[in-house]
C-alpha cells in the first residue's frame, strides 16, 4: 500500500484519456420519459437463464404485478412496466442482433399507472438469506451494464468471506451520466442499498469509487453519509476504463482478482451505485424493478437528457422523445468505448442498457479508416490496463494462430475495454480480431468435446 | 417529429466507436518533419552535395516502394512518409562527399531488400536505411569512409568531386582538392578517426554544436538532441529507447575511461561524437524493429549502447552505432518474448511455470 500510493497514489496506471462527451446530460436533471404505445419486454434481460412467462395473452397486467417467474437461481422475474394488456408474447429484435421471445405489453393510456408494491419488509429484521432471495424477487441485476443478478453476486460459496463493498460510482465512459445523476439525486438511496448488500454478504465496510469529474456527486454522498463510517466516498482521477470493477478494486484496495476468477476470491463484492440506489428503494417496499434511468443522447439528438425510462421502451421511440433531429449513422447501447450498435431501432431498452448514444450522418465517426499493417509503435501495450500485448495477440489473430493467443498471451483475460482499439495508429480493429478469437476458441472447443463423446 | 432512418440504414459496427486521431501517416509526417532541421544543417555545413546526397537517397527509397508496391500487385504505400524517413536517414549517416550513383543503390537496397522484402512497412526486421548503409559499407568500404571538411569554401557552388562519380567508376582521390577548399581548424579526419588513430580526443562543444567533419547529418548532437526532444514532447518517439542507449553508451564509457584515461576518452565525447546520437534518435526509435515490452525496450537500448562503445574501443572500425542497433534489431523479437509483462492477476501457479 506505502509504495504504490508513493507512487502517483490511487490512479489508475494504464488506461487512456477520452473526450467524456458529459457535458451535454452531466447537469440536467432525471426526467421521466412518456410511455411508448408498445413496450416490448424480453424474457432474457440479463445474464443466466431467460424468465418464464406467467401471464397469457390478452390479459390485464398492473403496473409493478410479476409478469415471468426465475428460471432457478441464476435467472430473475420480470415485472410489467405499465399496466395494460398483455399483447402477445412472441420474438422481439434484441440488442444482440437475433431475435429473441418478449412479451408485447400496451399500456392503457388512460391508467392512473399507480405501482402494486408487496408487502413492506424491514431489512433490520431479515436474515441474509431472507434478503437475497428478497433480492431475486425484486429482479434487481447489475444496471451498470453487465445486467448480472445482484442476488447471485450475494451468495458466496461456503467458507468464502467479503470484507469489503465497492460501490462503482466511476462511471468512465464517455457520454453516460445515468449514474452520475443517480448520484447527485438519490444518494439516501444509493447509501441504503449498499448497506443492505453489505449486510447481505457480511462485509463490514464500504467504499464508494467516483471519478473526480463529478464532484458534485461526491459531495451529494458525503452530505448524505453524515458523520456514518461504515461506508467512505472516494474521489479517484478520471481514467478509462477505471469502472471496470478489476480496475477499480486495484485502485481502491491495491488488490488484484486473480486471472478467470472473482472479485469474491479476494474478499471484494463490485457493486454499480444505480443498482443499489433501485434496491435501497424497491427492497423496503418490496416492488420490482419496471424502469431505470438511460442517458439518452449523443450529437444527432436534439434533447439529450438522462431519463427515468420504462423498461421495454422501442429505441425508436426513445429517440424521438429525446428529439432526434436527423438522418441517423449509427446507434449505440451503453457507452461508445464498449456499447454494441444496435441493429434496430426497434431493440427494447433492457435492464442492462445505460445509456443510448445516437450518431447522425454527418457525425465525424460516421467516416471508414484505413487500416495499416501494426507498426509495433506499442500504443497499445501502453494502454492495455491489464498488461496484455495487444499487438501481438493481433498479429497472432492475423495468422489465425487462436490456440496460441489463449495459453500465451492470455486472450481469455481480455475484456474488450477497447483501449487497444482506441489507441492504434493504424486503425486495426483489435478489439474485434480478440471477439472473433474467442469465439474461434470456443467453437473449437465445443468440436473437440463432441468428437471426444462420439 | 419523425426519426426517418429506416432500420436496414444505421450502421452495424463494433465498440469502440471512439478512435484517436493519431494515425500512421500523422507519425511518420512528424518524423519527417524533425529531420529537416538535421538536413538544413547538413546542407549549410556541406553544401549542395549534402542537399544532392539527400535528394537522392529520398527518391531511391520512394520510387523503390512504389516500383515494388506494383510488382507485388498492391496498393502503392509510398504515401506514408515512411520511405521518405528512411531515404533521409540513409544520405544523413553517409559521408557527404558520398557518389550519388552509390547512394542510390543504397536507397534500392535499403528499401528493396530491408523492407519490401520483408512484407514491406510493419514487417522488416532491420532498420531499412541502415541495411542499406550496411550494404554499402561492405560495397564500398573506401568511398564509405572518405570524409571532407565541414565549411569548405564555395560549398554552395561547387560540389564535392567524388558527389558527381559516374555509375560503375571509381571516386577521384579527394586530397588535393581537399588541401584547396579547406578552411583553416576544418579537418577531414572525423573526431571519432582522430581518437581512434591519432589518440587525440575532441572538445565536447564543437560535437555538440557540429561544425565538425563526420557524415553529412550526424555531426551536430546538440541540433539531433532538439529534434528528437520534438517527437518526444509530442509522444510520436518511445524517449525510453533513447535514453537507456545513451546512457548505457555513457556508463560503459565511463567505466573504460575510469580503467585507462590514458587510452579512452571521457564519456561526454562518446555520446556527443560519430553517428550515436543520430542513431539512438532516429534509428534505433524505429518502430518496427523495436521491443514493445516496458522492460524490453530499456534492455534493447542498454545493450545498444554498450555494443556502441564496445566496437568503439576494443573493434578495428572507428564507429559501431551501425552494427551495435542492426543487432539489437535482430535481439528484438527475442526481447519481447523473453519480457511479456506480468498480466493484471496473473496467478502464482503460472509464474512458477514460467
């Protein structure tokens, strides 16, 4: 710890400088986005197994009633994001590019859209294992981005201990400010919520990790806090990609998460300051998750803003809330450093996207680039915040060497920050070269066990 | 209001939809753009065969990439400036008296078998420009080593006679005409020869401001020093390379003199005079054939420095920097895999494996 805060303290080493592009949402409040005539909700929202429907079509559903049930443990409900009728339930476009079941939901545009709560629970009196499954029923998961169940994240396995709660509140990709704005609004909630993981996983403190381009949140958290110290604010220096949570936990705590492994094989739970700013408000209430603020914006919008937006909300008609002025180039789920372009705008908004960035025409980033041999200038190594080689996982990726890539350069390792991308002189896609090699891996590896059970 | 993009229109790309502005071509420029000055001096200190000299190196290389691009059926790359960089190089680390036929077919060498070769930019092992002049060393060792002095009278009219040599001839002897144009304290012996063979070791002033014989653009370290600080500041050169082949050059030095004073000169002169400061500035920064690895980079230049000085000292030839960064280009590779760095949560079992 006394050598590495000699050294430039807590900063994140590697990483690179982008343009944040926040100015434009950073100071404007949440607002509610209308509710679009048609919400389209997925099944599959986030990481583990799809929902199964509980409701059939034609029927009248209550803004905040379980619309689809968990399929076991890893998998979350859905609630409806509105009351109205259930359309159908059919495939839907989703933001992966395939198709994908949804349920159809039209909101009445007459209902009072008041929300059915449960009953309320006192998180003082529960157990931890009263609140994660309390949690699960909440269909609370990771709204930073990575959409994984919170409950699961709750749950370690036997003999494993957390001593210590990151609250993600870094927020370092360019345009977003959902969290930023979470923040600065609802720090009560933010510091609730993180108590009650805390007390989930029986961590005995907490830190919340905030890039020091919002101090405004900064001081929001601390004002909140009072004179508490379980839970300490930090402001750390705006770098890429310091939110991703290895990242993060190094910064704050000096420690590392050994390669393939957790945050919890160190003692450390990562958790994103808006997912526990929705649990510290559904929790006590027991309601479920139907919305969640998306920073609708970019240059081709005419009114950029960060929106309480329901979910199952088309792209389409986000964007035409937020005054979309022109001919559009490109859209892109989540920030513009990791976000997938959507290839419809007819893609839902789900609960894993912050933020949706919409690129016109005559954007800059419309225009294609050449793409030069590496010159092994060793940009990217330089920039690679986990030490990786991208140059040579890209040479190697060139040659179609992937087996390679994975014992001796670590590919699997990579998380597709895209630094290496960002940084290369020669435009070489390297970001894109390391998902086909995993994928190449992957399948490769599915053949040799199906020739090895044949 | 309307959001008129049909669906099939927006664009499907991957992340990151961020890029910097730097690009291949915006390096090279910059690289270009720091040799003019060393150029300009040449030019003042040597005159029009210096400027001649240099014409033709560029051109050589250029048109070798483009003749090569069509044989190979590919897109002509000249417009990146690299072949440019190298053609300067090649007439800079030459002396400026050189034949112009000779450069040229070092320019083709250089260019054609240094880097074309190869795959072309990305792809050569070695430093073009200093294959090319490694070839020309072994061609020409007598045209390759004939010096003249810096700020002969009428430079600027009157080229150096063995500029003009026609192809396939030998160069007229310089002597003579040396004995006419020279200026009184102007000697063509090279500070390097001069220690080497008459033991007598120059001032560090003049090496660092340059009014000195040696090759047309290596003379001046003080001016290579300012150039190389340009690409530095604006992060189109590695500074690390240099500085660990300086002083590395420095420390060996040092320890040699310490031994014998008597036998080698101080360390300030072995960084200030012959071709190192051109060739840790602007050669051995090549790219290409440099180390990527953080470690790598620092050990590639240290052991630069130290073959330097060693061929300095205890080698038959005056001058090493060639040799000394053509070997550390041939180590390169083996650096980098011998200096992965240690990843981000790499685990003990594998270290111990490693």
């Amino acid at each position: 710890m006394g050598l590495r805060d000699l050294f430039g303290g807590k900063a994140l080493r590697r990483g690179v400088h982008v343009p944040d592009c926040k100015d434009l949402t950073g100071r404007l409040p949440i607002r509610r986005l209308p509710f679009a005539p048609m919400l389209v909700v997925p099944l599959s929202q986030h990481a583990g197994a799809p929902a199964i429907p509980i409701v059939r079509e034609g029927q009248e559903v209550v803004r905040g009633e379980p619309i689809a049930k968990a399929n076991g443990f890893v998998s979350v409900p859905m609630h409806a994001p509105a009351t109205g009728q259930i359309e159908r339930i059919a495939p839907a476009p989703s933001a992966k590019g395939d198709l994908a079941p949804a349920i159809y939901l039209k909101p009445w545009p007459s209902a009072s859209q008041e929300i059915l709560y449960g009953a309320p629970q006192d998180i003082e009196r529960m157990s931890p294992a009263e609140i994660i499954a309390a949690v699960q029923e909440t269909g609370v998961v990771g709204l930073g981005g990575a959409a994984f169940p919170t409950h699961v994240k709750l749950k370690l396995p036997e003999g494993r201990k957390v001593d210590t709660v990151l609250v993600n509140g870094c927020e370092c990709e360019p345009y977003l400010t959902t969290d930023h704005r979470v923040m600065v609004e609802q720090p009560k909630e933010v510091l609730h919520g993180a108590r009650i993981v805390m007390k989930a996983i029986g961590a005995g403190r907490g830190i919340i990790g905030v890039e020091d381009n919002k101090m405004d949140a900064v001081e929001a958290l601390r004002t909140a806090l009072g004179a508490a110290t379980d839970i300490a604010v930090e402001a750390v220096p705006a770098k890429y990609p310091q939110g991703a949570e290895k990242m993060l936990i190094r910064v704050l705590l000096g420690r590392e998460v050994p390669s393939g492994g957790l945050p919890s094989d160190i003692g450390v739970g990562v958790f994103n300051v808006a997912t526990l700013a929705q649990l510290g408000e559904l929790l006590p209430r027991r309601q479920g998750l139907i919305e969640r603020v998306v920073t609708i914006t970019g240059p081709a919008l005419a009114k950029p803003g960060n929106y309480l937006t329901a979910l199952g909300t088309p792209l389409r008609w986000a964007l035409e809330q937020a005054g979309c002025k022109e001919d559009l180039a490109s859209v892109i789920l989540g920030g513009p450093m990791m976000g997938p372009a959507a290839g419809s705008l007819e893609v839902p908004v789900t609960k894993g996207v912050t933020g949706i960035v919409a690129f016109g025409r005559h954007d800059v980033n419309g225009r294609p680039r050449r793409i030069y041999p590496c010159i092994r200038c060793g940009a990217c190594v330089d920039a690679c915040p986990l030490h990786l080689n991208p140059s040579r996982l890209g040479t190697l990726a060139r040659k179609e060497r992937y087996e390679e890539m994975e014992t001796d350069f670590h590919l699997n390792d990579c998380f597709e920050c895209g630094c290496c991308s960002y940084v290369c002189p020669s435009n070489i896609p390297l970001v894109q070269y390391f998902r086909v090699s995993k994928q190449m891996n992957r399948e490769r590896k599915a053949r040799e066990r199906a020739g090895a059970n044949a | 209001m309307n959001v008129p993009a049909p669906t099939p229109e927006i664009q499907l790309r991957t992340s990151p939809h961020f890029h910097t502005s730097r690009s291949v071509s915006m390096i090279m420029r910059n690289v270009v753009y720091a040799l003019l000055p060393i150029c300009a001096f040449s030019v003042w200190l040597f005159g029009i065969s210096a400027l001649a000299s240099l014409a033709a190196g560029a051109a050589s290389c250029v048109l070798t990439e483009y003749v090569a691009c069509r044989m190979a059926g590919r897109p002509a790359s000249v417009g990146d400036f690299s072949a440019v960089i190298t053609g300067l190089l090649l007439a800079l680390t030459l002396p400026p008296g050189f034949p112009l036929w000779m450069t040229a077919v070092g320019g083709v060498i250089a260019v054609g078998l240094g880097k074309m070769l190869f795959g072309g930019l990305g792809f050569n092992v070695f430093n073009p420009a200093l294959v090319g002049r490694a070839f020309l060393q072994a061609a020409f060792p007598i045209a390759i080593t004939t010096y003249t002095p810096a700020m002969a009278v009428n430079r600027f009219v009157e080229f150096i006679p063995a500029t003009l040599t026609l192809p396939f001839t030998r160069p007229p002897e310089l002597a003579e005409w040396i004995q006419r144009v020279r200026v009184d304290a102007f000697s063509s012996a090279t500070p390097l020869m001069m220690q080497k063979f008459d033991h007598v070791t120059t001032e560090v002033l003049p090496l660092f401001l340059g009014k000195v014989a040696g090759s047309a653009g290596e003379t001046s370290a003080g001016l290579i020093l300012l150039c190389g600080a340009y690409l530095i500041v604006r992060k189109f050169m590695d500074w690390r390379i240099p500085a660990a082949m300086l002083s590395s050059a420095f420390l060996v030095g040092a320890a040699f003199h310490l031994a014998a004073p008597a036998q080698y000169p101080n360390p300030l002169f072995v960084l200030f005079s012959g071709g190192l400061m051109l060739g840790a500035m602007f050669m051995a920064t090549d790219m290409v054939a440099s180390p990527v690895t953080p470690l790598g980079v620092w050990i590639y230049g240290a052991l630069m420095g130290l073959i330097t000085v060693v061929i300095r000292f205890l080698g038959g030839l005056p001058e090493g920097v060639m040799y000394a960064i053509l070997l550390g280009n041939a180590v390169s590779p083996m650096i980098d895999n011998l200096t992965q760095p240690r990843i981000y949560g790499a685990r003990k079992k594998e270290k111990a494996k490693a």
